[in-house]
C-alpha cells in the first residue's frame, strides 16, 4: 500500500489511488474473516464443553478439526457483523479461558468496527450503508460532508488507513496474547 500511496506514474492519479485502497481494504476485510473464521474453529478444537452445551449434544473427546469447523461454520458463510457480534457468538461457545476474541481491545475493536461500515457500503453502495458509514463520519471525525472511502482513508497522509491496519494487527496480537 505504501508502494501505491507513493507511487508517481504506474498509478499516477488520485483517483486510481483511491480505488485500489478501497479494494486493499475489502480484500483486508476478507483475510480477516477466513483467520477468525479459521481461528474460531481452531478454539473449539482445543475446547468444546461450552459448544456441547450450547448446542446440548455430545460431542467426543477429540473431535477433527472438520468436524468443528462443521458444527461452528457449516456449510454456510457465518457473517459476523461487528467484532461485537463475534464477542457475543463466541461467548455462546467458548468457555472465557479459552476465548480469545474476548481480549481484542475496545480501540481495536472500534477501527475494525469503522472498517467494516467502509466495507460494508463499498460492497453494497446502499442508502443504509451510505447513512451507516456517515454515522461514523459523523461521530468519531465530527465530519458533515460524506466523502468516498478511498479520498476518507487517504486523507492526511494515509493516516486513517494505517490507523486500519494497524487495528487488525492489534487485535490479532491482543488474540496471541490470550495465549
């Protein structure tokens, strides 16, 4: 991204600029889903009981790492809206000792919350997406005038859409700390 803010003739203009950051940041959106996706599962493999009460089957002793991934994500997509969604779902199924999720911070927490409302119009450009994403405009940038995702997270130097990247590296190394 640095090589693209930077960047004087491959990708020359500020419109192109702020394309190709919106797009790093839906494909961001994405990594993340699979990791906790994949790192949910990787919890209930390690520890079950509250997922067997929850679901008030047995599960056995050591079940496959598919067999957790089949009773956690299915064969559906799970779509955690915010990382209090996640919170919440994973308190349902984990005991506290053995959840992560529940150590990302509220300043993490709260950038990825902000990404996710970018992502969230970028991938439906809808009057509720629209008015989402000018709530947080509003309220944590005092903004009144609803600007692009990409001319928002690179103003001031990419500042914001660091401040993003580094939310989610935070939160996964608030994660490994659980640890």
């Amino acid at each position: 991204m640095d090589k693209i803010i930077n960047a004087q003739r491959v990708i020359s203009t500020t419109d192109e600029k702020r394309d190709i950051a919106e797009s790093v940041l839906l494909r961001l959106c994405a990594y993340w889903e699979r990791f906790i996706d994949e790192h949910l599962v990787d919890c209930i493999n390690r520890d079950h009981t509250k997922l067997s009460a929850h679901f008030a089957v047995k599960i056995p002793a050591n079940p496959s790492w598919e067999l957790c991934h089949a009773l956690i994500i299915g064969a559906s997509y799970k779509d955690f809206r915010s990382l209090g969604d996640l919170k919440s779902f994973s308190k349902k199924v984990l005991p506290v000792a053995s959840n992560p999720f529940l150590q990302i911070t509220p300043v993490n927490t709260k950038k990825i919350d902000e990404v996710y409302s970018i992502r969230n119009y970028l991938s439906h450009y809808s009057a509720a997406s629209s008015r989402a994403l000018m709530h947080v405009y509003r309220t944590e940038y005092n903004m009144e005038r609803f600007l692009e995702p990409g001319q928002f997270v690179l103003a001031y130097n990419a500042r914001r859409l660091w401040a993003y990247f580094d939310a989610f590296q935070g939160a996964s190394a608030n994660m490994l700390a659980w640890r």
